[in-house]
C-alpha cells in the first residue's frame, strides 16, 4: 500500500488536544483567480536614485581632513550625507564649497538616526543647499576629535533632489540560481519620460557606467557596463558562483543636455539562490486518496517527484493548476493548489523507486465544482526557495496518473463540500480539536530588529504583546513564530508593524491557526509595513558592508524578493487586510521629511523607512492616509505607533 504523509492524521481522535506543531494550510481557489498568480517581471522591483555615492573615508588623530571634488549639475536642493558609527568617540565636522571656491551656508543642517529600524540605526550629518551653484564642488570632511587613535569610517552620498537626471536599473531576468549568467541593466532616463518598469533612455547621456558587485563572501567584483545596442541601456553580466544576497552598486558618469557633467549612484540588492531543486522533463505526477474523518471529505494527494539535495531546506513553497477531464473528455480547469511543502519519501504503488515528492493536497470537492475527474493534469507548477522566494523548479504541464482503486472508483458527492475546507483544509481549531487558554485577543506584533514593543499600550485592550526583539528573521520563520505565539488563543486578530504586518499577512496565508474562525471585526491590521519591500535595503547594505549593521541584511525585505513573495498571496487573504500608511507632513523643501537622508533613496512620499508606493496589497483596502507620523521614534514627525486616535480606532476594528 502507499504510505501517505497526511498531518491531519494527528487529529483524528474525538477529544481536544494540545498542539506543538502549527499546521500549514492546504491552499486552493477556482480557475477564475488563475491570472492572480502571473510570476512578477523582474522589471517591477526596478529602483531609482537620485543620489552619488563618495568613496568610503577614514579619518584619524593623524589624518583628521579630506576633500573631495564632484560636479553639480543643474537641481532644486544639494544634499550631503556622512553616516558613521555610534560610540565612536568621534566628532565630525561637514562643509562644502561652491565652484567659486565659497564656503556654502547650508539652507538645512540635521543630525539623526539613520537606517531600517531602531535597532539598526546609525547616526548622520546631512547639510543641504537650495537652488545650488552648477559646477564642481568641494566636500570637506574633518575629524575634531576622538577618544583613540584608530580610524574612523565614514560613508558619504550626495542626493540631487528633484533633477531631471536620475539612474534606473533592474534585474533583465528572474533566472537567480547558481551556475546563471545574471544581467544587470541600467540606464539614464530621458527627463519626464520616467516610466518605472520601462523607462525611455536619454541617448547619449552616459560617457562611463561601472558596476561593482558585492558577492555573499564579502569579495567584490568590478566590471564596465556595455551598451552594446546603442539603445541606452547599459549591461552588466556575471556568472553566479556562489548563493546569498548580492549587493550591486552602479556608478554612473555623464552630461546633461547642456553638457554638464553629472554622476549617480544606485545601490541593489538581490538574492540567488542554490539549485536545489529540480523536476525532470520525464517527470509524472502520482495521485492518491485517503478520507478525512472529521471534514468527511476525500483528500487526493497530488505527489511531484522532485530532485533534491539532500543538505537544503526541506520545505518550499509550491503553486500548481490542476485541470481534470469533462464529460466531453476535454481537459478542464479545476483548481489552483498552493502551499508550504515538504519534501516526503514515499513508496507509491506503481513506481519501482523511491523518489522524493513535493505533495499536494485537492479536496476533491474541486472536482465535483467543476464537474471533472480523471485524468488529471498540472500546469504552471513551481516550487520557490522560502529565502528570496527564487523558483527553483517549474514545469509548465504534468501528467498525473493513479492506480488507487479509492481514487479510480470515486463518485462525486457534491453535498459534502465545505468551502473554507476545500480553500484551506483541515483547521483544527474550527472543529474545537485544540485545547485553548483564551481567545478575542489582539495580538500587536513588532517589526525587523526592534528593540521593544513600537505601541503605546494605553489605548489597546485584551490584547497579547508578541515579543522576538532583536532578531532578524525571514518572512516564514517569522510568520511561524506569531503563529507559535497564537497557538493557545481558540481566536485572535493581529495588528502590526512594518515587517511584522509582512509576516502577518503570511501566516494568514499559510498557517492554520484561530485567526481563521469566524467572527466580527478584522482580523488583519497593519501599518508601515512595506508589502513591496523597502528601497532602502541596498544603500544600507552598502553602509552596513563599511560600518556593520547589526541585525544583518534581510533577503525577504529588498524589493526584488517581495515582489515574488507578494505574487502568490491569495487573493482571499488580502481581501481581510486593512492597511494604514503614514508620511512626513507637507512642509515645503525642507521640512517634507522623515529621515531626510533617506530621501537619496526612497520614493516620495515615504515615512522615512517605507515608500507610500510599495504598501500597496490589490485586493486589501488601505485605511485612511495619515499626514505628519513616520515609522519610528526619533524621526522628524511623531512615530506611527503611538497615534492614540488611531490605536484606539484599530483597537475597536479588530476582531476582538
């Protein structure tokens, strides 16, 4: 007989038990919502920047001073920013010069924190000029004083707010595996012709473009970008040796239309990932059948072989179409499967060897719905790495066959079929298997490397605290954990914050857990959570590579991995999300800011950490637009969290 991996089989006993480990869930949806699923193009995590990065400095007792010269080109605002390391027992003083040699007087000059969250935050200098001299300028840097003897970093960038000339670059393909080659294409759009995915080129702009790549090692790797079409769009190519996060830096030199001299920089950042997964062209589905007792309903496990390493990850997540066959003996649309899978090593009856599966699981109520049955078929199936989301494997159709005489012999047996199971599968909470302390509670979740709980308490009521301070976690394991927080709530709504509102949403998605019951109220909330990631992540890995930063870089966090994390949430999912978003007030040029050294990188609005353009979820409903908040403490504006209206607002929403 089959062996069957099935972890419903745990709770087929009558009486409540305590849980330890968190079932995932069984996701599934109609045809209808099949275009939901279009794999992103690389080009929507495209990014923009404004902004020049200066060579790293390091300054000491013996070498307190360095100059450095670079051209102006026609802007509203010059911005300079140092950033260096906290509790270094340095002072540092930041000037500059005009072309005509003038020491300038900055129209702002602002000390802050600077970085993704409080627990990662450096302190910074920025002075800014209005309206500045076209020309070359001078940037002073001056040590006066220090506790050692030691050198000191510091790293600088200059921002050129709201000129016509800017760097684009994108990622050409999503082929990011070990043993690719991986393009990189930057360009210089032509002025007002800016189109985020498919920006026009300014011909002839661009005399030099370098890309220097930061490989997961630490090495770097240098090399001249091509414009090998003549069409504006320059290349950067390179073999993948190695997996983990690439940090891509593209220095761009050039003339404005009246011959000006300009320079920019864009920072990048990505993952690649080990291919350790694979499907065979030759590769055919097995199906099997088993009954679940307590939904009463027949399960068909859908088995993929699959070629793994075994020394990777043992869980992926998977997406497919199943298609079965009609009455007119035309294959049909069923149902579209997903879910985070494992690998299993099962013994299926009709196959010689051992293999590896990746197994889903169809209610087979998908097939009475669509009044279909055998043979089956698979489209569009992929398998992702759960770090950066990378696909790993895909295959566009596979055969499915079956020599389960349960499964040949099935009749169809509409009157069972229970939505949220055949959408969700088995959630024991929902059938009172799972022995719990409380339910209705709130629980507030935190985001990336906090410190301490962002929420002013007072306005919250019957709510849980979730405490993972100082960690940086991937989306998954993330989500795992406020799921293993929740386990004892027989109910629950989350509120979140920033990353904590990204994990949120993805253990809605694919855990099984109290949230998931019936009740009034919401039970998703979020703010500041960047669902498209942040586009700060590059420039701080850039400043974290000379100053450290101490929670680390986080894959699941750059823009070019959220996509694909983002473009398998089912749509039901989204819809129970409500959203807020907070930005700087409208302060004229100098006051319009959270952080205003994120401004180099961030689109505008932001709210110092997170672009008001990567919050948006299509199906959620985004509440209302705060003015005048940002992300954390120590800002411009007060922190969002601590807006006792709109706690008090969340408090009464949530699903209690």
């Amino acid at each position: 007989m089959a062996t069957v991996t099935f972890l419903a089989a745990v709770f087929l006993v009558g009486a409540p038990t305590g849980i330890s480990e968190i079932l995932r869930k069984s996701l599934a949806g109609p045809p209808d919502q099949f275009s939901d699923f279009v794999p992103p193009n690389a080009r929507d995590s495209a990014d923009v920047s404004y902004s020049f990065g200066l060579p790293v400095t390091y300054l000491s007792k013996t070498s307190p001073k360095l100059e450095y010269k670079m051209p102006v080109d026609e802007t509203e605002a010059l911005s300079i920013t140092i950033v260096y390391q906290d509790n270094s027992g340095a002072t540092f003083q930041l000037n500059a010069k005009d072309p005509n040699g003038e020491l300038a007087t900055p129209s702002l000059s602002v000390k802050e924190e600077f970085g993704i969250n409080t627990g990662d935050m450096f302190p910074s200098h920025s002075i800014a000029f209005e309206s500045p001299l076209i020309g070359e300028w001078t940037i002073e840097l001056e040590l006066t004083s220090a506790d050692t003897s030691e050198p000191f970093p510091i790293y600088t960038f200059a921002t050129f707010v709201n000129s016509a000339y800017k760097v684009w670059a994108a990622l050409k393909y999503e082929n990011l595996r070990v043993g690719q080659d991986i393009t990189l294409q930057a360009l210089v759009p032509a002025p007002k012709s800016l189109n985020n995915s498919q920006p026009v080129p300014a011909l002839n702009s661009v005399k030099d473009a370098m890309l220097t790549l930061t490989l997961p090692d630490g090495k770097e790797m240098r090399k001249h970008m091509e414009d090998e079409e003549n069409d504006g769009v320059y290349e950067g190519v390179f073999r993948a040796t190695e997996a983990g996060i690439f940090n891509a830096r593209i220095d761009i030199s050039g003339f404005t239309s009246s011959q000006q001299p300009f320079v920019r920089t864009l920072w990048y950042q990505f993952s690649v990932a080990e291919p350790t997964l694979n499907i065979t062209k030759e590769a055919v589905a097995y199906a099997i059948m088993t009954h679940h007792d307590i939904m009463d309903t027949d399960i068909i496990h859908i088995n993929v072989p699959v070629i793994w390493d075994q020394k990777a990850s043992a869980s992926y997540r998977g997406f497919t179409q199943v298609w079965g066959t009609s009455l007119s003996n035309e294959f049909v649309p069923v149902a579209w499967l997903s879910g985070i899978l494992d690998i299993t090593d099962e013994k299926i009856d009709g196959v010689n060897s051992s293999k590896h599966f990746l197994q889903f699981d169809l209610d087979s109520c998908w097939l009475d719905k669509a009044k279909a049955g055998l043979p089956l078929m698979l489209k569009d199936t992929n398998f992702d790495e759960l770090r950066g989301y990378v696909t790993l494997a895909s295959v566009d159709t596979l055969k499915v066959v079956t020599s389960d005489p349960k499964l040949l012999q099935r009749k169809s047996n509409p009157s069972q079929c229970n939505s949220y199971n055949m959408k969700n599968g088995y959630n024991p909470y929902r059938y009172g298997k799972v022995n719990t302390t409380e339910g209705g509670k709130l629980v507030l979740v935190h985001g990336y490397c906090a410190q301490e709980t962002p929420f002013s308490l007072d306005q919250f009521t019957d709510y849980a605290i979730f405490e993972d301070f100082n960690q940086n976690r991937l989306t998954d394991e993330f989500a795992e954990k406020i799921a293993q927080f929740a386990k004892d709530f027989s109910t629950f709504s989350l509120y979140s914050h920033s990353q904590g509102g990204i994990a949120g949403l993805h253990m809605a998605s694919y855990y099984q857990t109290g949230l998931d019951l019936e009740r009034e109220g919401y039970q998703l909330q979020s703010i500041g959570t960047p669902y498209h990631g942040t586009d700060i992540a590059g420039l701080l890995a850039d400043i974290g590579a000379v100053l450290g930063l101490l929670c680390g870089s986080n894959s699941d966090l750059t823009p070019d991995a959220a996509e694909r994390w983002l473009s398998e949430i089912p749509r039901e999912v989204e819809e129970d999300l409500h959203y807020y978003v907070t930005q700087y007030k409208d302060a004229g040029l100098f006051g319009s800011y959270c952080i205003w050294g994120a401004g180099a990188v961030l689109g505008h609005p932001n709210d110092g950490l997170v672009s008001i353009s990567k919050t948006d979820v299509k199906y959620a409903t985004r509440e209302e637009y705060y003015v005048g908040e940002c992300h954390s403490v120590g800002m411009h504006y007060p922190p969002q969290c601590k807006d006792s209206e709109r706690n008090a607002k969340v408090n009464k929403l949530a699903g209690h």
